[in-house]
C-alpha cells in the first residue's frame, strides 16, 4: 500500500489487529517508542496482554506523582543555581528518562521544538526553565491558550525581539513567526498582515523577569489582521491567528511527521479528519494526539521504520528499554554534539529532523554515544551491568542478544548477515566485556538508526 492511496476514513479510525498488523511486541514497543522515549521488555510484555485502545489510554492518563514532581524540583534548583543550560539539560534527560508520563513528556520536546527558543540569545536559564515548564502545562491541551501564554513568555519576548517593540518603532520578528512556522505557514499571510500584528503586540515587555503590558507603549489603534478588522489588542490577535482554518491543518501536519512518519508528506485530504478533530475540540490537541497514536494507519506497516531516531530518542530510548541511568551531563552534551542540544535549538524553526539527523560525522558519533553510555563508570542497567542484566533475563549468547534488542530497540528485523558477523566478531575478541562489544556493534547498523 502506497500512502496516496491510503483512505482517509480507514487510517485515522481505530486500530483494528490484522494479519499484517497484528498486536503483538513490536506492535507494544513501536507505540511506545513514538508515543514516549521506548520501554523495558517488562512493560512491553504486560502491555500486550491488554486491549490495545486501553494501552493508549494508559499514555494519556500517566501522571507524575508528587514524590517525582519534589524530586524534579530539587534538580531543577541545583541546575539553575549552576547558570549552566547544560546542567539545566540533564536534567530534562534524567527527566525523559524516569517519568513515569512519558507521552507528555514526548509532547514538551514537541512543543520545544515548535515554538523553538534558545538560552544562546535569552542567555538566562532560569526563563528557559519557566518556559520549559509552560510548554509542560499545555503539552497535551489547548493550543490556543498555549500560544497566548507563549507570546507573553519572557524567554520568547527576548528571542524574538518582542520585549522592544514599540509603537514608534515596531517589531516585526515575533508577528512574522507566529504565522509562519507557529500557526499558519507559508502563504496563509500578507506582509500587511504582519505590519498590523505587530502593532498588537506592541508594548509587551519584560519587568523583574515576567511579562509587563506597557500601555503607554502600545499602540491602541483598530488593526486588521488575517481579515478582520477593528483588532485592537495581541489577546484579540492570537484568537484570530489560532482561530483561522489553516491553523488546525498546520498543526495536523506537524503532529503527523512528530508522530507517524518524515516521509512522505501527507496530502491535505489525508490531513482532513484530525484537522476536523482539532477544529471540532477547539485547538485541544489531546485528542488527535490519541487519535493518531491509536489509528489504523499508526499501527500499519506503512508507519514502521518511517522515522529516523533524534539524538535525544537514541539516548533516552536506549537507557529506558534496559532500565538504565548513566551521566546525564555527558549525556546530554553528546545530544548536543550530534545537533540535538536541549534547550538551544539550531534556530526559530527548531530541528529539521529526519534525514538531517544523519551524515558521515553525526553516524559516528551516535556509535560513540552508545559506547560511552555502554561503558561509562556511571552507567547501570537495573542497578546493574549489561552482563548481570542480560544473564537475570536469559541472555546468554550474541542470537539472544539480537532478539532483544530486535524486541525493544528495532524497528525493522537484524539482518541474518549482520548476527553473524557480530559473532564472528565477538569470537574474535579478546575483550572480556563481550555482550558490550555485541550490543555496541547491533547500534551501529542503519537499521538501528529508523524508529
């Protein structure tokens, strides 16, 4: 089955198990891979005797009990009291990795990548932790409320030069990106539209670290943006941006690609019914996200290996299948290295994603990654070596070895020929830590690369 052909009545309804996609392992851990940061053979194995519709639910419901939340807290203290954004990073990792609300989690980095803010210009982490902790907030829940609170958020206001806009002279940064790459897209604007939302935005200033509406810098004069005339406020504005019909299309289309697949792009009639699902709950994005992530078209093997693993999922996806914790500093500087820093996105666009992940550098520096988490003094695997883990679980040899990695890590089947060269080269080695040489050498093969 080709994607063009795919009906959309068929893809977006419920998942129904089939011959060609039955509920099955691989069925548990792709959902969990993409609706979270992956899982251990335990929570795979439980989750397959369940209905599938229930699993899901499970994501959605998830919360993080209040001993986590005073945990978060504490670290969260430490790193800001550090001025280090890469401290503040990791721990955002050990976050990712010990939630028990993974899903939510998986929607922040969404949204960190959507409206994309960088502690390189804000220079102040304790903002970039404020906003951090917004995106969290609204993660599953109203769009539009989010972008209102988002427009209004210190670290945003400095990004996108938004604090100096004066109605003398006012700034057009913040106005051009919400339409663009925030709400509407390319084409769904004029460049009048932008002078006149900027003048709605005039005023909105930072005081003290918060948000601070400036009257006397406003300009109070009857715009007309997207249409509609007589706005005279950025609150008004917002409602007419979040409430214009390219807004619940566009916000389709990102889920889409975060969730179900890079390539290829979805055509607008595909697109349609979570668009309508949008627009019907009012720009509440929770549920076209348990829509898509219990659909039909989700759980197809059109969906499978259709997503190239971001640094943060090759990290945090590898510790959370074998119940790891390892040096979250130095893990999260590795996701920086490979393009994927944690609150310092490349630009306003966010991550590229997909193919971009990939080159001759960044592939050796994801094998790097593995092997430095595999054989770092402060890397456990259930409180454990890899050896001790693998043997309490029966893992005793390189084809055992295979298979579990194949059940939690891979989205594709290893390929016979690559088993046996990885025996071979474990044969070969005088390295005593020989499972750490094989799960190394698995991670470095292109088809660990695909989630």
């Amino acid at each position: 089955m080709n994607l063009m052909d795919v009906n959309p009545d068929w893809a977006w309804a419920a998942y129904e198990p089939s011959t060609n996609s039955p509920w099955n392992l691989d069925a548990v851990a792709h959902l969990f891979r993409r609706g979270g940061f992956g899982a251990s053979r335990k929570q795979l194995v439980e989750s397959v005797g369940n209905i599938p519709a229930e699993v899901v639910e499970s994501l959605f419901s998830a919360e993080e009990p209040e001993a986590f939340q005073r945990e978060m807290q504490t670290l969260l203290r430490a790193a800001i009291a550090t001025g280090n954004v890469r401290q503040l990073a990791a721990q955002w990792v050990y976050r990712m990795l010990h939630t028990p609300a993974p899903l939510k989690e998986k929607m922040t980095l969404f949204w960190h990548g959507h409206f994309a803010t960088s502690d390189e210009k804000v220079g102040d982490v304790r903002l970039m932790q404020t906003q951090n902790d917004l995106l969290r907030k609204y993660a599953l829940g109203d769009f539009q409320a989010l972008t209102l609170e988002i427009s209004r958020d210190p670290a945003m206001l400095l990004y996108l030069d938004s604090a100096t806009n004066r109605k003398s002279h006012p700034n057009e940064n913040y106005a051009r990106e919400i339409m663009e790459l925030f709400c509407l897209g390319e084409g769904m604007y004029t460049e009048q539209d932008i002078r006149e939302l900027a003048r709605c935005f005039t005023g909105w200033e930072i005081k003290r670290e918060r948000y601070r509406f400036n009257r006397y810098q406003h300009d109070a004069g009857m715009k007309t943006v997207l249409g509609v005339r007589g706005v005279e406020s950025g609150e008004e504005a917002i409602r007419i941006v979040t409430e214009h019909p390219a807004a619940p299309r566009f916000l389709a289309r990102k889920l889409f690609q975060f969730f179900v697949m890079d390539e290829p792009v979805p055509t607008d009639e595909l697109l349609v019914p979570l668009a309508r699902q949008l627009s019907d709950d009012q720009m509440n994005v929770g549920r076209t996200v348990q829509r898509i992530l219990g659909s039909n078209l989700f759980f197809s093997p059109l969906a499978r290996a259709r997503k190239v693993r971001s640094p943060v999922e090759l990290g945090v996806g590898f510790l959370r299948a074998f119940e790891g914790t390892t040096d979250f500093f130095q893990l999260a500087d590795a996701m920086y290295q490979l393009g994927q820093g944690l609150y310092q996105p490349p630009s306003v666009k966010g991550w590229d994603g997909g193919r971009t992940w990939i080159n001759s550098s960044t592939l050796l520096g994801r094998a790097n990654l593995i092997h430095r988490m595999l054989n770092g003094n402060k890397t456990r695997f259930g409180k454990q070596s890899l050896n001790d883990y693998f043997e309490v679980n029966g893992v005793d040899s390189v084809v055992d070895i295979a298979e579990m990695l194949e059940s939690l890590l891979f989205a594709v089947s290893i390929p016979r020929p690559a088993i046996e060269r990885v025996k071979a080269l474990v044969a070969a080695s005088e390295d005593a830590n020989r499972v750490n040489l094989a799960v190394h050498a698995f991670c470095t093969l292109p088809e660990f690369q695909v989630a």
